[in-house]
C-alpha cells in the first residue's frame, strides 16, 4: 500500500511541478488557447487528453464488464468522429483564428451576430460540462480508493485531486494541460496494453481462449441485446456521439489553439491509432467477468482496478493508479478551463476581447466551477458511462446550428438556431429528469423505434424546429466574415 501511494503522490507532485512559472502575466487567449500556437504534437496531446479520461480507463473496461457487446460503441464512434475531423475542424479553426474568438459561446455569437445565442450555447456548454467533469471527479475518488487499498476513502480523494486540479488549472492554463499531456498518453499506453495483455494470458491463458470461455459461460455478453441496448440504441448513441464529438466546450476550445489547419489534417491521420488501445481496456473488463464477478450497477467502473489489485503487487498497482490520475487530471483540467472561460466571456465581457481583468475573472471562477461539479459528484449514482453520455445528449444539440454558421446555404438564422437548440436541450432535460424512456411512453410500439437514444430524438426535434424557425423569422444582416 505504502509504495502504490508513493508512486501516486510522485505523480500527483510531478504533474503539479509543471505549471510552476507557468503563472506569469498571460492574456486570456494564453491562458485559454496557448496564443494559437500549437503544432500538430501539442494539438494531438491537447485532444487526445481532453478524449481519453477515466471514461476510457474505467468507464470501457466497466461497460464491457457489466454490458459487454455494446461496449464497443465506444471504438465505432470515434473512429468516425476523426474522419468527420478532416473536414470539420479547419473549418471552425479558420473562422476562429479570423475572428480571434477563445470560447465556443463567442464562437457561434460571431457566426450568427447574436449575443442571445452565445448566452444560450454558454449556458447548455456549462449544464453539459458538468456530468463530464463529475465523471472525472468520480473516477478519481475511485482510483486513489483503489490503489491505496481502501486507506484513503474516495470522498477525500475527490477533495484532494479537486483542489489540485484548481490550482493546477489557475497557475498554468492550458500550456500545464499539454505538458502534463505527454506524460499521461505514455503511462496509459504502456497499462492500459500491459493490463490488457498481461491479465488475459495470466488469468485465461491468453485472448482468445478468454473469450471462448466467455462465449461458453456467458454467450450473452458478446452479443447487442435484442431490445434496450440493441442494435437501435447502438446505432443512435453512435450517431449522437460522432455528432456531438468535438462539441464539448473544452475540445472545441482547443482547435482554437493550433497555429494552422493542416495540424488538424495530420491528427485525423493519427488519431484513430489511439482507438486501438480501447480494444486493450475491453479485454481488461471482459478477463474482470471471470476473475473478479459480482460487481453491480456502479461498482463495475472497479473492475480494471480491483483485478489489477488482486493480480499484482502494489508496484503495478501504484504505476496503473498513476496513469489513472493523470486521466483525470488533464481532462479534469481542460473542462475547469474551457467552463471559466466561456464563463468569463459571457458574463464579462472585455475591452476588445480579452485582458488582464478578464484573465482574472476567469481564474477565480475555477474553484467556483469546481465547486458546483463537486456537489453532483457527491449525489452518488451513475456510472461513468452513463454520466458521458447524459452530457453528450445535451452537447449534441449544439451540432445542427454549427452546421448552419458553416454552411450559409442552409440559411438558418439565429432565432432557428437558438430555438432549436432550446427545444433539443429541453427535450432532454425533461426525459433525463423524469426518468421517463420512449419505452414507457409507446409502449405498444416496436423496439426499432423505443430503443432509439433520446439524444437522438432530442436532435431531430431540434433540426425541424431549427429549419422551420428559420423559414418563418428573417435573419438580421450579419457582420461579414473576412478569412485569414
């Protein structure tokens, strides 16, 4: 216990060492999008920490633990979400960098000249943000757990990581976040291959034997359910999440950051690469089902981390309790960031854009952040995939009007894309909170319909609202867009 807590505190210690001296006088587009001076690598760390969390490191080895087969909507997804990249994102980069935007909310009130719906996309940003940022939060209370043996509860483990991502978010912004980047995308990839290797051919004799015997004891699990996470619900959550990919505030700030669009061509090349080590964290879930059984509801998140304890001593345990920490702390990180920033931009606006007075603003509305995600992380309840993808549904939303700020053909204006997205939101947000499901309310109808993601729904109420809207109310004339 002693060595795997040193070696987390080592980590912890080490990733806060690199934002000293990195509090130095910085405007807000420093602070927030690093000048726009990336390259393709710091880009690739930025948006490969800000993708791959404790989702990737206990949410895929969790699901496949407790769902199995529609776990791997999670491969599907963003496999597609990066060919859409190529294209997608040089073209927000583009009228980003012309229109020297650092948030997402200045984003779309640029492209639609509308102050209305920048407060409307800062606000369903912020509501969105939030079960990510608990998803961290929650997997890292369940890694220091872990990984101390149950001597450091996860309730003082989320107090400690929470006030050392606040301070690590304050001094260094997101020059920490792309340092601490490449530290994390190393260790992951040495565990999560190792573990998903290593426990395979240790406990089962190797992969494919693995899964021969899941195949005779529990022939359900490599297969989609016939109805609830069939292939409906399979094919819809993929969908909404390919769409809502790059729509997280945090990911969307971060193509702001590049320093020109050819950097965003060269990452939809490398990216899917990192797709091949969610294969890895799968076959820790799955050799989990056999080893370690009787994880329910929540506590199937455990998995990777109870088998590698009951596996191996505490110098691996330690090394893999690290590697977790740093996918909290990044993304953790990067969500604070992008949540104070658009926050800071909406709710006080600068002289020109940005300052000192605005940088500050937004560093002390971190801990204000932070403190809100921690009061839903102390609510308990779901699981780490569930909360992602309660926050895509609500993401997602935003999708359909950045379509329309890219392509003026559409003719969409912002009354359209305002509605359209409060409908969507709401939608959602009455489905979410009533626990109300599309099976309950048509009953008598076929599961190809009901077991639709109501995300999905939500998203198509939000498109014909969007387009009618449009139709019916005249767009005001917009502020022309000059390129680069």
């Amino acid at each position: 216990m002693i060595i795997a807590l040193t070696l987390l505190s080592a980590t912890l210690l080490l990733a806060l060492g690199l934002c000293v001296g990195k509090s130095r006088n910085l405007s807000l587009e420093q602070w927030s999008v690093g000048g726009r001076g990336f390259g393709t690598v710091l880009v690739f760390l930025l948006l490969a920490g800000e993708i791959y969390t404790t989702f990737t490191f206990l949410g895929g080895s969790g699901w496949a633990y407790g769902k199995g087969a529609p776990a791997f909507y999670i491969i599907a997804y963003g496999s597609l979400a990066y060919i859409m990249s190529y294209w997608l994102l040089p073209a927000i980069w583009r009228r980003a960098t012309a229109w020297r935007v650092v948030s997402q909310p200045e984003f779309f009130a640029r492209a639609y000249d509308s102050r209305t719906l920048g407060t409307v996309v800062a606000l369903v940003s912020v509501v969105a943000l939030i079960p990510y940022l608990v998803l961290q939060l929650k997997g890292l209370g369940i890694i220091v757990a872990e990984t101390s043996y149950g001597a450091i509860g996860s309730t003082l483990a989320i107090w400690i990581g929470t006030a050392a991502v606040v301070v690590y978010v304050v001094l260094a912004g997101i020059h920490g976040s792309a340092m601490t980047a490449a530290i994390k995308d190393v260790l992951v990839l040495l565990v999560v291959v190792g573990l998903g290797i290593a426990l395979p051919t240790t406990l089962h004799g190797g992969i494919g034997p693995m899964f021969e015997r899941i195949a005779t004891e529990r022939p359900e699990f490599l297969v989609l359910p016939a109805q609830g996470l069939s292939p409906t619900w399979f094919a819809s959550t993929v969908a909404l999440t390919v769409l809502g990919f790059y729509m997280w505030p945090h990911t969307f700030g971060s193509v702001f950051s590049a320093k020109d669009a050819r950097v965003f061509r060269r990452n939809a090349a490398l990216m899917p690469l990192y797709q091949l080590i969610l294969l890895f964290v799968f076959f820790v879930g799955f050799a989990a089902l056999l080893s370690v059984p009787g994880l329910e509801g929540a506590d199937a998140d455990l998995a990777l981390l109870r088998i590698t304890r009951e596996t191996y001593g505490p110098v691996v345990v330690g090394i893999v309790g690290s590697a977790g920490l740093l996918t909290a702390l990044v993304p953790g990180s990067m969500i604070l960031m992008a949540t104070a920033t658009l926050l800071a931009r909406t709710l006080r606006p600068a002289v020109n854009g940005e300052g000192g007075a605005t940088v500050t603003f937004a560093r002390w509305l971190v801990p204000l952040v932070a403190s809100v995600a921690l009061v839903f992380t102390f609510r308990g309840g779901d699981t780490l995939v569930t909360l992602l993808l309660m926050g895509y549904a609500l993401v997602t939303q935003l999708f359909p009007a950045l379509i329309g700020a890219l392509w003026p053909a559409a003719r969409i204006t912002a009354a359209g894309a305002t509605i359209g997205i409060l409908v969507g939101v709401a939608t959602v947000g009455l489905v979410t909170l009533s626990g109300t499901t599309l099976a309950s309310l048509l009953p008598d109808w076929p599961h190809g319909i009901t077991d639709l993601n109501i995300g999905v729904v939500a998203l198509l109420l939000n498109v014909v609202t969007m387009v009618a809207v449009s139709r019916m109310v005249p767009a005001r004339t917009a502020a022309p867009y000059a390129a680069p």
